[in-house]
C-alpha cells in the first residue's frame, strides 16, 4: 500500500508546482526592456458612415505591427479628410500610422485621458487607400 501513497503524494506535488509556476508567470506585468519597441496603441473610427471601413483600416495597421485596441464609429459622417491624432505627444508615431494607412493629416492633440498613443478618425480620402472606390 505504501507505494501507491508515495506515487500520489508526488504526482499531486508535481502537479502543484507546475500549476503555481504556470499561474506566476501569466499574473507577472510584463514591461519594456529599454530600448525595446513597444507596440502603438491605436482606436480607429470610422467618420464616413462606410459599414467595414474601420475594420479595413485596423486589418491594414495590425499587418502593419500596430496594436488598434478598438476599431468602431466616430458618430460623424462628415470628414472629407482622415486625421490621424497624436495623443501622447508623439507626433513621429501618428507619421508611422498615416505612412501605413497610405492617407491622412497628422496632428497633435494631447489627452492624458486616453490611454492611447494614436487617434485614427478616417475621412473619405481614406476609401480610395483602403480599396473602397476610385
């Protein structure tokens, strides 16, 4: 009987720290190395009123490494031309942004209350870069 308990108590031990290591490692923050780059944090809205355009435009930005953590309407239908919006000061990553949208102006317009790094509010200059028309 003795080597069916000792069999047990080990693999229940086994089991227990590959569990704890396993639940340490995913509850642990992970920050950037310095000099690492850190992906952009992008929304991009849709300002036309086109369904699918600011899916098209966040499908573009993800190929291109960007991280768009919410893509949706803008609750206008208006804008001629896309803005793309700096929101933390980097005006060098909303350029990064316009380069790979193919389309837009660049502008710097601070909001500590968004945590994002890039606004994307597409125009309709933006249909012909994203295959919607001439």
């Amino acid at each position: 009987m003795k080597p069916v308990w000792i069999v047990v108590v080990l693999t229940a031990v086994v089991v227990a720290v590959a569990w704890l290591v396993r639940s340490h490692r995913a509850d642990r923050p992970r920050y950037p190395i310095p000099g690492e780059r850190v992906p952009a944090q992008v929304e991009v809205l849709n300002a036309v009123g086109i369904d699918g355009l600011a899916r098209d435009a966040t499908l573009r930005l993800r190929a291109r490494g960007l991280d768009v953590v919410f893509f949706g309407n803008a609750g206008i239908d208006t804008l001629t031309e896309t803005r793309v919006v700096a929101r933390r000061g980097n005006t060098a990553l909303a350029r990064e942004v316009q380069e790979a949208l193919g389309v837009g102006v660049v502008e710097d317009a601070e909001d500590p209350r968004l945590l994002l790094d890039v606004t994307v509010l597409l125009g309709r200059d933006a249909l012909p870069a994203l295959g919607r028309g001439p």
